[in-house]
C-alpha cells in the first residue's frame, strides 16, 4: 500500500482496488519528465473527468436535497459550488497537498499550495474515483468532505446577491438599500452569530444570519431576491 492510499484510507476510509489511477490523480507532469522510469500518466485526463463528474453529482444532490428549489436557485447554487475556485479550500482540508508528487522544480516553487494546482488535483481525485469505484463512492466522499459546507454557507460566498438584489430593484429607478445588523452573540468567539436585514427606501424586504455579517448579509439579499423576484 502506498503512502498516498494509505492516507486516503485513514482519512475517509476509502481503498483504491486500483493504485496507479490513484497515483495518476496526485502525479504532476515535471515529475513524470523526473522519473522516466514511471510510465504512468499525469493528472490531466482524470482532472477533466472529475470536472464532468462534480458537475453531475452536485446537480443530482442539490435536486434531491432541495425539492421546493426552483430551476433558478438549483443553478445558483450549482454554478457557485462548482467554480474550480473553491476547490483549492477543500484539498487542503482534505489534505491532499501532502500527496503531490511533484517535479523538484515545482517543489521549491511551492506549487505544492498553490490554489490552481490543488483545484486540479481535486477534481483529478474525483476523477480517479469515479473510474475506480463509481458515482456511488464520489457522492459519499462529497457528503463528507464538500455537501456540508452548503449548511455552512460556504458557497453563498460566491453568489453575489447583493448585486442580483441591486438591479433587480433599480430596473424601475433609483432606490436606497441598506443592511442593518439587528443582532449579533459574541458569547463563543468560535461561532459568532449575526442578524441582518436588509432595507430598500427604509422597508425591511429580507433578513438572514451566519456566522460573519458578510455571510449574513449576503443571506438577506438573497431572501430578498428570490421574495422580489418575478415568478
């Protein structure tokens, strides 16, 4: 068992009946041109996999989870938790950093933590266990390691609902908006909690809350918009 499968097993208890797709999802290409004695491939072809893959997975998720969501709030949600740019986030907490076999250049580089090259490798893992063991297996991973970050309004972060909110209202002409936050507890400096509305020519058309008042500003707009919206 290789250091890499060894890791995975420990942490998510996941073992690859196939090593080498696994070494293949964390095998940059400068290490390949290092060790000709290797005659495996890079990530490359797995990554464009799991690309396809996530997009599959976290649309039937959020179609099961979220049965009174609209086609418009499904692809909302779909589009921000699918933007490569998140990845990197969670290959770190899933400590994939430690795995990539990397060329001695990119080491000292420090490609080994830069965001482009771990969003790679994530959907290159989601790839590999795709092919390996199935849609299955990829939604159990995600269930752990990515779907609980939509309760923890992670990927709210990347729907900008404030500006949705702005030119939904100011189709009609000019408008005052404010967000005024109505409560906050402070008591554990680990999960602070925050209450917003937001406010449009002084009427309160929404409120959220979470754990900064950026999160729950952006929940209010968001509950705003979709109240606002034209059906």
């Amino acid at each position: 068992m290789n250091n890499i499968q060894k890791g995975i097993k420990e942490d998510f208890g996941i073992e690859f009946a196939n090593q080498d797709l696994l070494l293949e999802a964390f095998t940059q290409g400068n290490y390949l041109n290092e060790h000709p004695e290797e005659k495996g491939r890079d990530y490359q072809r797995l990554e464009f996999l799991g690309d396809s893959v996530m997009q599959l997975i976290v649309a039937d998720y959020l179609f099961t989870r979220y049965p009174a969501w609209e086609e418009g709030q499904l692809t909302e949600m779909r589009i921000a938790m699918v933007q490569s740019k998140s990845f990197s986030h969670f290959a770190r907490l899933a400590g994939f950093n430690r795995y990539i076999r990397l060329g001695k250049g990119e080491e000292l580089s420090g490609a080994r933590n830069r965001d482009s090259l771990l969003e790679d490798i994530w959907e290159a893992f989601i790839g590999a266990l795709y092919k390996d063991q199935g849609a299955k297996a990829v939604f159990t991973f995600l269930n752990k390691a990515f779907f609980p970050a939509i309760d923890e309004g992670f990927f709210e972060e990347y729907i900008d609902y404030k500006s949705k909110l702005q030119e939904l209202l100011q189709k009609a002409g000019s408008v005052d908006i404010e967000y005024k936050v109505e409560n906050e507890d402070l008591s554990d400096p680990q999960k602070p909690h925050f209450e917003v509305t937001v406010f449009v020519n002084d009427k309160a058309i929404g409120s959220g809350s979470g754990r900064s008042i950026k999160i729950a500003e952006k929940r209010a707009a968001k509950k705003a918009y979709q109240d606002v919206t034209p059906r």
